[in-house]
C-alpha cells in the first residue's frame, strides 16, 4: 500500500476495500423455511465491533441502503417486524446471535405473495446502527419458502407439558405416585431431539430466563453456564421429517418424581443442542473465529414448566377440550317422568357454575336455573313436574338441557 500525501484522497479501491473488510456478515446467508407454519432460524453476526444492533423486518424485495452500506427492505414489499417477545438476541463482543422467528403471518404473506406471482423467496433484515456517527450497515438473511421437512433448520415451534388428566395446580400425598405426563412438541426439519427431564426441589431458587430456553437459544460460550437441578430422566428421539409435525414426548417415570417432602416442585424439560447441517453457523464465514456452531432444536421462546405440590390442597384441573366431558347423566333424552324430576350430570372441570335449562320439544325454555359450581344434581319445582293425573293419565314429557 502506498504513502498518502497530505492533501490527497485514497483511491476508491483501497476505501471499499475497507469497507468490505470492516461490515457485518452472516451465517447462514440462506435458509429454507415452512411455508404453512412458523419458523425458528439461529443465526450468528460477526464482525459488528461498536455497531448496536437495531430493527428487523422481513420485506419481499430489497432495495440499496445508500448512503447507508448493505440494502435495506423496500417499504412497499414489508411483510412484518420481528416481535418483541420474540427477540431472543445477545450479544458478546464481537460477535451477535439472533433467534429470527418468522411467524405464521409473515409466512402467509410471503406465500400470498408467491401465488401472486413474486418469487418464492422473501428476506429478514437486520440493521445495525453507528451512535458514533458513521454510516448504519443492513444484513440481508434470504428465506426460501418449502414444506417445512428435511432442508429446514430443526427447530421447535410449540411445546405444551400437561399431566394426564391435565391440572393447573396438582396437589399429591406426600409420599404418593404423581400421574402420567407428557409434553406435546411442534418442530421444523428433522433430528435428534436429546435432553433430559429435572425436577427443581422446593426451597431451590427458581430458574433464570436463560434456564428456560433451548441450549441452542444460546451463545456457545453461555450454554455450559446453564445451572442444572435434579435429574429425573434422559431421552434421545429422533424426529422425522414432516413440516410442522407434532410429536408427543413422554415424561419420565411417574415414580421417580419426588414426592417425600412437603412443598412446591417445578418439573422442567431440557433441550441440548444437536448437530443439523441446515441450521449451522460457520465462524470463520463471518470473521467471529473458527469452527461450527450447531444449533438443533433451536426454540425462539422459553419452554413451559409443570408445577406440583405435596401436601394438603385439592388439585384445580384444566378445563377439558373433549365434548363429552359435559353430558347428562339422568333422566335419558325423550324420557317420561312422572311426578318427581331430578337432573344429574358429570361435572364439568374449570367450569364456574351451571345453568340448567328446561325446554318443550320444539325448544321453548319452560325453566332455567343457576347452580353453583361443584354441583352435580337438581330437582326443579313441582309445577315444573305435573302429576299423572293432571297430564290426563299419561306421563308427560320433559327434555333437560345442560350448559356451563
């Protein structure tokens, strides 16, 4: 290189140059992603130095920064802005790693989009701003839309843990056997899913936010500072692709859940972070050092936890999806009742109270009562239930109808 004299410019070669060596790069440039569900992509920055990372969007065609470096979304192609709640982003020195989790709006845009006859490729851009001053640099990540299956980062989409049957608060006997549980997993792509089931004790300080993600949510160097609690039980499952399959994991042994000592326990699923060659990250690509990061089972939101408690307490269960869980046990549909009537039915689980309704056959509401919750029977007034002689000898007919 060349002197400078005083005075003189350096030659346009040499300041892009510079420029080249002193921007933001990404790994991985490209991915595929679902094109019917949401989708979890880890990716590392390298080179960011004093820049501070700002904004992400998602758009359908870029356009150049200038004066700015790189190329920035075109507004009138935006598809959406990366949540909030989804910004999963840390940074350490140099280097920056970001959860980019597309959600099923974007991806429903950017298919719409397809099917109007766009390309099937959309963009997330991530900018980085100078507070010194200098020019603002914008990174480019291009998203090839597929089916969600092999060629997709493996990453899961949704996790939910229940007991079986499901309970917000399960209270247990000291010393009696919890019941089954389970935890219902969405995913991208295709791996092994290892981990293991722990069980924080009661008195243990609670888990941090960075206890509840994925190791693969993490920076390398974060993921062994994970604090761990008492082992229960390992799994090792593969998980076969099928884009935005869901897969039921069951929980460990029900006799190995403690249960000796009184208090509050908190059951937590870890996730360890597997090789998968469509979600890695090459350091040496975007100057952050050397080697490959492997991000496998990457989630873009904490993992749920299941509490229980031993002790004295009466367990408060979920409200159930299933549409027989409400029916009426007697009288049957159609049945003649003669002069008395009462109702019972299966009591509904969340419910806050009953009404009971009683209609003529061609649905004409003849009575209706408010019953309180935990109430399992009613008998209506007599006027409600005429006698067989005031029905001319025959029986009349009633018709119940239970609601929640």
């Amino acid at each position: 290189m060349r002197c400078l004299t005083p005075g003189l410019f350096a030659a346009p070669s040499l300041l892009l140059s510079l420029t080249l060596q002193a921007q933001v790069r990404v790994s991985p440039t490209g991915v595929s992603v679902n094109a019917m569900a949401a989708t979890t992509v880890f990716l590392t920055f390298g080179a960011v130095g004093s820049l501070v990372p700002a904004e992400a969007f998602w758009c359908g065609e870029t356009i150049p920064a200038t004066p700015h470096i790189g190329r920035r979304c075109d507004p009138a192609t935006l598809f959406g802005q990366l949540p909030a709640r989804n910004n999963l982003s840390r940074a350490s020195g140099d280097v920056f790693t970001d959860i980019m989790s597309i959600p099923p709006s974007v991806v429903r845009r950017a298919y719409q989009a397809a099917v109007d006859g766009a390309t099937s490729t959309f963009f997330y851009v991530r900018r980085f701003r100078n507070l010194s001053g200098g020019l603002d640099q914008f990174v480019v990540v291009t998203c090839r839309l597929t089916g969600g299956g092999a060629r997709v980062p493996f990453a899961l989409t949704d996790v939910q843990i229940a007991f079986d049957p499901s309970a917000q608060v399960l209270f247990v006997a000291p010393g009696a056997t919890l019941p089954r549980l389970a935890a219902a997993i969405q995913y991208n792509g295709t791996g092994r899913l290892v981990g293991r089931w722990e069980v924080v004790l009661p008195g243990e300080e609670p888990p941090g936010s960075s206890d509840l993600v994925t190791e693969a949510t993490l920076l390398p160097a974060e993921r062994a500072n994970q604090r761990r609690f008492t082992p229960i039980e390992r799994f090792n499952v593969f998980l076969p692709p099928n884009g935005g399959a869901r897969f039921a994991l069951p929980g460990p042994d029900p006799a190995k859940l403690p249960t000796a000592a009184e208090g509050s326990y908190l059951i937590l699923l870890r996730v360890e972070a597997t090789d998968d060659r469509e979600g890695d990250s090459d350091l040496a690509a975007v100057g952050a050092g050397t080697g490959i990061v492997h991000s496998g089972a990457v989630a873009g939101f904490p993992l749920p936890t299941l509490r229980y408690v031993v002790g004295s307490g009466e367990s408060v269960l979920a409200a159930s999806t299933s549409p027989r869980a409400l029916r009426l046990v007697s009288p049957d549909d159609g049945a003649k009742i003669d002069s008395t009537l009462t109702v019972s039915w299966l009591p509904e689980w969340g419910a806050a109270f009953y009404r009971v309704e009683f209609t003529t056959g061609g649905g004409t509401v003849l009575f209706e009562a408010i019953m309180r919750q935990g109430s399992t029977r009613y008998a209506p007034p007599p006027a409600l239930t005429p006698a067989r002689q005031r029905a001319g000898g025959h029986a009349a007919l009633a018709r119940g109808r239970l609601g929640c």
